[in-house]
C-alpha cells in the first residue's frame, strides 16, 4: 500500500506491528492451541503475563523496546523448546 505521506506511511506500519504482535500473542496465551503446546512446561504460565500494546508503543522509545524484547523473549523461548 503506497500513502503520500511520510506520518501516515509510520501510522500504517506501526499499526501494522502491533496487530501481528497482538495475534501472536494471543496465539500463545490461548491454552488450547498448538503454539502453547510447543513451549517449555516452564514458560506456559509466564506466557499468561505478555503484556498488551496499543500503537501508542512505536511513539515511546522505552515502550518501543520493551514490545521487541518481549516479542524476541517469546521467539527465543519457541526456539529453544524446539533444541
């Protein structure tokens, strides 16, 4: 999708993240999927703790950061599950 301008373009994006975030975490939180069974007996319960972000996030640099090291957290949690 082409927009014209620069801050609308940013909004697309952003919102863009935080929703495949949102869908992946929801993926996890809920008991009954297969993507909770793939991790570790371990991480099952904090999984219930990942926090929630509105696109708000990409305009606060700490919250930013926190969203990606929460979502890497939840990757290399999988990946290693599956060593």
């Amino acid at each position: 999708q082409t927009l014209g301008v620069d801050g609308e373009y940013f909004d697309f994006i952003s919102k863009q993240v935080v929703d495949d975030y949102q869908k992946v975490r929801s993926i996890y939180i809920n008991s009954q999927s297969l993507a909770s069974n793939e991790l570790p007996s371990y991480a099952r319960k904090a999984v219930q703790t990942l926090p929630t972000f509105d696109v708000s996030v990409v305009r606060d640099e700490t919250t930013f950061w926190k969203l990606v090291e929460t979502w890497q957290m939840l990757c290399n949690t999988i990946r290693q599950s599956k060593r």
